[in-house]
C-alpha cells in the first residue's frame, strides 16, 4: 500500500519565525491521522500547506503518486484536497449557495446570467447530503451564526469528495450535533480508504475520532502514537516536552464568595434564548455557567456586557448603573472574552500592540486621553509574558497568529484592563494544555483579589474544576444550581442539560 499524500522535508519560515523545521508527513488510505501539539507548534501550517493555502519554504509533496504543488485551496480542493480552516472560512457579504459555489459561478451561466435558482437547489442538496437541514441556499452568510457557518464550510468541502479532508480546529465552534455531523463525515472517509487530517486541543476527542497521531512541538515532529498507544499522559509528555506538575484546577473544594453583589441580572428575556433569567454575582466568586450550545448562556454573555440588549429585564452594577450598552459595561469595569474571537474580540489587521493597548487605555493614559508610546510598550509587553503569547514582538499583526495566540490576546487585554467584572465566554477555545492552566490560575488568583468571575462554557471539566457555582441552562431557563463540592458528578448535571 502506498500512502495518499507524502509531505517530505518541508520547511516554512515567517521572516524569523520558524513554523516548520523540517517536516515529513504521510497520510494513508483510511486513515483518520490526529495532530496535535502546542499553539504555534505548526499544525495549521502543515496542513494549509497540504491544501494549498500557502507554499512550504522548501520540501515535496507526493499526491496519489504524483508530485503535488497546488496553486492555492480551490485548486487543491479540485485535486482532491479540502480543508475546513480553523478561523473563518466563508464570505459574508453573499448568500450560502454562493459560498458553496464561490468558484465555480460559471457552471449555473445560462446566455450570461446566473441560474440562481438552480445554484440555490444545488447549494440545499450539498447541505442535505451532509445532515443539515435548515439552512438554505438563498439565505445571506451574514444571517447565520459561527457554527452555522462553519456547516456551510463543511459542505461545500465535502461536496467536492477530496480523497483527504483536513479539519483544523473545527469541532471547538460546533455544538454536539454539529459535531455529530462531522464526526459521520470523518467515518465516511475512513470506510471509503480515503483519509483525515484532524486537529484538535481536546485529548478525549482525538484518542476517540483518530487512529493514528502526530505530536508537532516547535515545528518538528516529534512523535507518533498508533491507536493502541493512545495514553493521555504520554500525548501530554510529548506535546510539551517536559511533565506538567499537578492538577490544573483549582486545588480547593469548598465554594467561597464576598457578601458584596457586583452584578445583578434580573428577569431578562430575549425571545427564545433568555426566559426570565435572574442571577446575582458576587466578588470574589467564581460562576460557571454551562449547558448545550443553544441553551441562552451565550446570549447571557452578551447581554451582561451590553453587546445585546434583552426585550426585557436589566444587568445593574452594584453602585446602581445599568448596562445597556458596552461603552457603560467597560466604563463600570467589566470585561468581556466572546467566544467568536475572530468576530467579536480583536481587530486582526492591527497589531498586537494596539489591541491589548486599546482596552487597557485607561491604565496607563495620563490625564484622560494622552498615550505614550513609552508607557504603551512595558504594559503590553507584561502582558505579552504573563500569557507567553507566541509572537515575533508586539507589532506583529493580530492576523498572524495561531489559533491559540490569538486567543491569547483577547484574554490578555481584559485581564490587562483590571476588569472588576470578567465575563468569560469559552475562554479556553483553542489553547493548549500548558496555558489553560496559566487561565486557571490566573482566574483563581482574581477571584481572590475580589473580582466576580463569569465563566461560560461548553466543557464541565473545566466548570465542575473552577465555579463556586455552577449554574445549568436549558431552552433559556436556569434548570439547575450546584455548590462546588468534591462530590459533584458529571452524570448528574448532564441529566439537567439535556
Ligand atoms: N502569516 C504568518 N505570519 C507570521 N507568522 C506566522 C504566520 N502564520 C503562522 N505564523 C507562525 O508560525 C507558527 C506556527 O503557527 P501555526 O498557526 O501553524 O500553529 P498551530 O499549531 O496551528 O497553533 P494553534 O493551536 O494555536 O492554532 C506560529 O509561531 C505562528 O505565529
Ligand atoms: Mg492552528
């Protein structure tokens, strides 16, 4: 058996920056092949490169037995490559079907007009066949969510039936049964002896989708673990090089919290996400929030920052402000990580500089609005360290960075900001073990300085490790409040999320 792609010696450098050392890769027929490794450690890199986002410094590829030099995605996903991008990978200005077909609106050309109506039935079928069933192909990319986007991605990739499937990152974004859905996918592949390339941050979820798996760190590869080696401890070893010494939660099991409220949501309600939400949060507590992807936390999130306004209800601070816009959730000292990083949090084609900087102006502004470069550089660069942000310096673009690095910055300029209030949306997307833990600390160390902490998130893990109080959602209710406690079993608070 010969495998489907062989990637040989391939190098990549970013001025200084060395993403790829040297790297060997194959892929062979039915293979579901994992890679993991830090943020930065070259995943994306590779894979683009198989797929034609971006040309290996130096290296060969081999193809099905033939020399493989795509021109660029579209060419590669032509050939028989595809790759769902782990940052966003669809236009928003034009409809699904347009995305679907963005480069080949020549076949639905009748006497020089497009067919829209045969593209858009096309586009349906494409969703269709993948398991997705309420999206249509007329309707604007703008109308729909991350995840939605990300489905619509997923099927005009697999349309093309590529002999590998690349997902860089993807399952973070979707919700179970998106994640279902893809998950069909990748078992499709494998019985029909074609093969995936998955990456991912969350250890479960490769040992359970891959067979086989390969550690990147630094831009080498560093070592490979067929199925039957999978061991979480010696994937973790070999990710970072070294043993990570204890746990990574919290070490405590009894909740705490200051008697003062410092954010008070009453009775808010925004159609079918929000039904009559109330919650007080203390200083110096820690509140976990969890639940399906579509149960309203994430509406809470943005309604407690003043990103969206609620029908009804209101968020007041405990000096008596309500917030009802972001302008007065930041002026009142509340800080806000979305989960959409890209959408939401930063500012990509500016520097690194310039994002942390601008929400902690305050901070180092003398008088109200003058801002020294002077002082602009030791804060950013502290909080460049404190996060380990893997950069070149701190005028690289935002643009520039992995995955992970970039959530890095979102965190860095609230926590930079000294947000009295953190609303934290899935603030552990996509970063690697070794900084979770440094956000783990970082948030214990708030909660006891007396901030309130607001942690959202898909993962119990991390709820269950970190809240004093852990809050249940379902359908835009609160099902369910738990105490932190030694006891707490994930069995017993899935039954109230599902
Ligand atoms: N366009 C670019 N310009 C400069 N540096 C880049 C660029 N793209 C990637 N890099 C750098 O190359 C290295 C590898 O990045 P890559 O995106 O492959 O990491 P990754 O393993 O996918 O990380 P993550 O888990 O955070 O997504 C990083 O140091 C990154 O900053
Ligand atoms: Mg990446």
């Amino acid at each position: 058996m010969e495998p489907i792609l062989e990637m040989k010696h391939i190098r990549k450098t970013f001025s200084s920056t060395v993403a790829l050392g040297d790297v060997s890769l194959e892929v062979w027929p039915g293979e579901v092949r994992g890679l993991i490794g830090e943020n930065g450690s070259g995943k994306s890199t590779i894979s683009s490169i198989a797929a034609g986002m971006q040309k290996a410094d130096s290296g060969e590829m081999v193809f099905q037995g033939k020399p493989w030099n795509p021109k660029s995605m579209i060419d590669a996903l032509q050939h028989g490559v595809g790759m769902i991008v782990q940052e966003s990978g669809t236009i928003s200005g034009v409809t699904v079907a347009e995305n679907i077909f963005l480069a080949e609106l020549g076949q639905f050309k009748k006497l020089g007009i497009i067919d829209r109506r045969a593209m858009n039935k096309k586009a349906d079928e494409a969703l269709r066949a993948i398991g997705v069933n309420d999206v249509h192909g007329s309707t604007p990319l703008a109308a729909l969510d991350f995840q939605t986007r990300k489905l619509v991605e997923i099927a005009k990739v697999v349309m093309k039936q590529p002999r590998i499937l690349v997902v860089d990152e993807t399952t973070t974004a979707l919700s179970q049964n998106g994640r279902d859905i893809l998950y069909d996918i990748i078992k499709r592949f494998r019985k029909e002896g074609k093969a995936v390339l998955f990456i991912s941050h969350d250890l479960e979820e490769i040992m359970e989708v891959c067979d086989t798996l390969t550690v990147l760190r630094d831009g080498a590869r560093i070592r490979d673990f067929r199925k039957e080696e999978f061991d979480p401890d010696a994937i973790r070893t070999s990710m970072i090089g070294r043993e990570l010494q204890g746990d990574y939660y919290r070490g405590d099991f009894t909740p705490s919290r200051l008697d003062e409220v410092a954010l008070r949501a009453e009775h808010l309600r925004s159609g079918d996400a929000l039904k009559d939400v109330s919650i007080d949060f203390h200083r110096g507590e820690i509140v976990g929030i969890g639940g399906l992807s579509h149960c309203g936390m994430h509406t809470l999130g943005k309604i407690l920052f003043g990103a969206e306004h609620p029908e009804a209800g209101s968020v007041t601070t405990a000096d008596g402000t309500k917030i009802t816009n972001e302008t007065a959730a930041m002026k009142h000292g509340i800080g806000y990580v979305a989960k959409d990083r890209d959408v939401e949090s930063l500012a990509l084609n500016t520097s690194i500089r310039d994002n942390i900087a601008i929400a902690g102006m305050e901070r180092y502004a003398i008088g109200n609005f003058l801002v020294t470069g002077l002082k602009e550089r030791p804060y950013v660069d502290a909080q460049i360290k404190s996060l380990s942000v893997k950069c070149s310096d701190r005028d690289q673009l935002v643009s520039q960075l992995s995955g992970g690095n970039k959530q890095r910055v979102v965190f860095g300029k609230w926590i930079g900001r000294g947000s009295e209030i953190l609303i934290l949306d899935c603030p552990t997307r996509g970063v690697d073990i070794g900084v979770k833990k440094a956000m783990y600390e970082l948030m214990d160390q708030l909660k006891r300085e007396g901030k309130a902490i607001i942690m959202i998130s898909e993962e119990l893990p991390e709820l269950m490790g970190m809240a004093d109080r852990l809050i249940i959602m379902k359908d835009g209710v609160i099902m369910k409040e738990f105490a932190r406690s030694r006891e707490l079993s994930d069995a017993e608070i899935i039954k109230y999320m599902i």
